[in-house]
C-alpha cells in the first residue's frame, strides 16, 4: 500500500477518533462526574490503542496498556455505568487500529508516538490541576 493511502487511512481514524470522543462528551459528561472526565474518557482511548499498536510494532511494554486500563479503572471507577463507557472507550481505541493495520508501517508507529504524547500530556494534566 503506498505511503499516502496509508497517510489517509491514519487521518481517517484519528479523525472517527475525534468523532468519537465528540459525540460521547454529553452522553458521558454527567452532573455528578469530575472535571476531567472527559480527560479520563480519552486516555482510556489512547491506552486501547496503544495496547493494540504497541505489540504490532514489537514493542514490549511493562506493564502493559491493558494493565494500565485495569489500574485506572481500578482507580476511578467504582460506578458500573462509568465503568464501562471507559472500557468502551478503551474498546473503540484498539478496534480503531486493529481494523487497519496489520502489520506495523511508518504510520502505525507515526500514531504511536503521537498517543504516547497525547497521554503523556493528559496525564501530567490531570495530576497537576487535580490531584491532592
């Protein structure tokens, strides 16, 4: 597949992506969520596809993004309903890529060094503005 398909093909999910993490703010933002849920609702995205992207490219990440996942909603999930829309979240993140890719390209590992900031950035945000 030449380079620009692939280009393409990357925009398109960062793009159903953006879609996604549109449309589910009013269906997940509730009165009583926190502030940065919608934060929250992201990473959980970005850490789905990295655990997806991650192993396609050979890496082998300790603990792995699935582990990752597990202690944030170990961490901020005690709602069942919240719960899950994080673990769809997370879901939607990994289905995005794995529909694409099969192999991993310049632009998988394009994508992954963009989510890796991405979290890297939505972390240091949380953590800063609201923790204790």
């Amino acid at each position: 597949m030449p380079l620009p398909r692939l280009i393409l093909l990357v925009l398109a999910v960062l793009m159903c992506s953006a879609f996604w993490a549109s449309s589910g703010q009013t269906q997940a933002r509730r009165d009583d969520a926190p502030p940065y849920e919608q934060d929250l609702m992201r990473l959980s995205e970005i850490l789905g596809a990295l655990h997806f992207l991650r192993p396609l490219c050979g890496a082998e990440d300790s603990p792995s993004w699935r582990t990752q996942m597990e202690d944030l909603l170990e961490s901020e999930t005690e709602d069942e309903n919240r719960r899950r829309r994080f673990i769809e979240r997370f879901n939607q993140g990994y289905r995005g890529f794995s529909a694409i890719y099969r192999d991993c390209t310049p632009s998988a590992r394009l994508a992954m060094g963009q989510y890796i900031e991405e979290g890297g950035a939505i972390v240091t945000r949380v953590t800063s503005r609201f923790s204790r």
